[in-house]
C-alpha cells in the first residue's frame, strides 16, 4: 500500500493553513483553488493548523483525484472515536483520498498537554480499534521515538520545520517502504536580507516551542543558532529561498537525503491564511514542467 500511496501523492504538494479555512464565504474560492492545484500537477494538498476530514472534505469534492491530508489533527483535540468516524464518512464517499496526519501538538497550546507519547500511542490504539487502518494514517514525527512509531504503526512520517539532514535521519530509521513526506517553507526572494528576513518572521511562532528547538539541538545546532530570530545557518538550512535554480537546489536536497515527497509551504510575506496561487503557479512551472 505504501508504494501505492508514494505514487498517489507524486513527488510535490502544497501545504496551507488557507486551504482549511471554516469561512462559507471562502468555500468557492478553496474550491477554485484545489482544482487549479490539481490541474497544476501537484498531487496532495495539506492542511495546516488544526485540520481535521471535514476541511478536507470540500477540496476532495472540488477535485478528482487530488489527495487531502491533515497536517496535523491534534490527538488532544479530535477523540478516536469522532475521527474515525469522520475518517470512514469521507473514505465512503471518496476512497483513498484522503490521509489523516496526526500530532501531539505543543505544550504551550495544549492545557492536558501530558506524556506526549504515551498519548499518541493510546490515540493510534484507538483509531485501531475504531477500523482507521494503519496505511491510511501519518505521524508528524519528528524524534527518532517518533519515528519508529511512524514506521510500525502508520504509513510514515509528515516532519514539519526540518532540514534534509534530519529527513537522512528519517529515513534510516523509518527504512524505504513507509512514505516520509517532509514540509518546507518556499520563500521567492532573491534579495538574502529579505529572505531571511521572511523567514524570520515566519520562525517567531515556533522558535518557542521545545519540540522544534529540541530537534534542531539533536541535528547540530547550537543555542547561539535559536538566538535574535535564528541564525542565517538556521534559515538558510530550513528554507528553500532564492531564484529558481537555488530554490530546485534545495528541493533536490531533500529528494537526494530520502524524502519521497515534499509539502511545500510558500512564504512571501501575505498572511499565514492567504492563498498565494501566482506563487504555487511560478513553483509548479519550476517543478513540474
């Protein structure tokens, strides 16, 4: 089934917190939007934030054949029972079309917050008991405790802010067969003050959280690097940015550390919910031909 899914999802899709948006005054223009990505050539779209099927499920209905997947649905905020439930609803209606990402989410935005682990563990029995299958599911993992639980227990692994060195990492441990699908920030900007400047903008929200700066510290970052924004080696590591060749560099590096396909974010400083599809045109005309 992994093998079927990596050719499902193809080697590119976009990530976007605006693609989930709840507004019934947005649902034409996501609509409009999903269908265009599909025509582009993109093979998944994946929903940031807090998602959940049933913002998956106006994309799925827009489009043929697109994949939809959550990016992530928090274990503290959608009971087992409720996602399979939503999950089986939307695989009747559309099968194979959609993935449910899960994740522990942070302490700092999660009041039950406890033994993450343990949690997404009784979260995967659950959805297990509840007939959610394995093969239909993916943990944003970032540790390599994480990661084994992605490989034994779904179809692979979703990490969001990292760096083809830890996508190397990921794939030892996951092995070939499950699909590891990391996120990355897009940013179309020649100029490196404002390059680095976008994606230091973007990083404010997460350089607070430990899940992130714990995993850039076990891939050979240093303190200095998580100081005054991030250091140029931090962006520079985790952001494709530049012209188009520098930025296909990037991606390419990704690709040649073990990565079977990308979800590629476009940062070009508009807010975190706009839908920047001149953007995701120019990257698929860089991308797909």
């Amino acid at each position: 089934m992994t093998t079927a899914l990596k050719e499902t999802v193809g080697r590119y899709g976009i990530w976007s917190v605006g693609l989930r948006s709840e507004d019934p005054d947005r649902r034409g223009e996501l609509a409009e939007a999903a269908a265009e990505l599909e025509e582009l050539g993109y093979g998944a779209v994946w929903l940031g934030g807090n998602s959940s099927a049933a913002n998956a499920a106006p994309l799925i209905e827009a489009t043929s054949k697109l994949t939809v997947g959550t990016s992530i649905q928090s274990i503290w905020q959608h009971e087992p029972d409720a996602a399979a439930t939503a999950f089986g609803d939307l695989e009747s209606a559309h099968p194979g079309r959609f993935l449910l990402g899960l994740g522990v989410s942070h302490a700092k935005r999660v009041e039950q917050y406890a033994r993450p682990y343990s949690a997404l563990v009784g979260h995967l029995d659950g959805l297990d008991a509840a007939g959610v299958p394995a093969d239909r599911r993916l943990l944003a993992a970032l540790g390599p405790k994480s990661l084994r639980l992605a490989r034994d227990r779904a179809a692979g692994s979703i990490p969001y802010l990292v760096t083809p060195e830890h996508t190397a990492h990921a794939r030892e441990i996951l092995g070939e067969a499950p699909l590891l699908a990391p996120e990355l920030g897009v940013i179309p900007e020649t100029d490196p003050a404002r390059a680095r400047a976008l994606a230091r903008e973007f990083l404010e929200i997460y350089l607070p959280l430990p899940n992130y700066t714990n995993n850039f510290l076990r891939h050979g970052f240093t303190e200095d690097d998580l100081s005054d924004g991030g250091s140029d080696r931090l962006v520079d590591a985790l952001f494709a940015w530049g012209d188009d060749t520098a930025i296909r560099a990037k991606i390419d590096a990704f690709f040649e550390a073990g990565a079977d396909h990308l979800a590629l974010q476009v940062l070009d400083g508009e807010p975190r919910d706009a839908l920047p599809r001149k953007a995701w045109r120019d990257l698929a005309t860089v991308l797909l031909g």
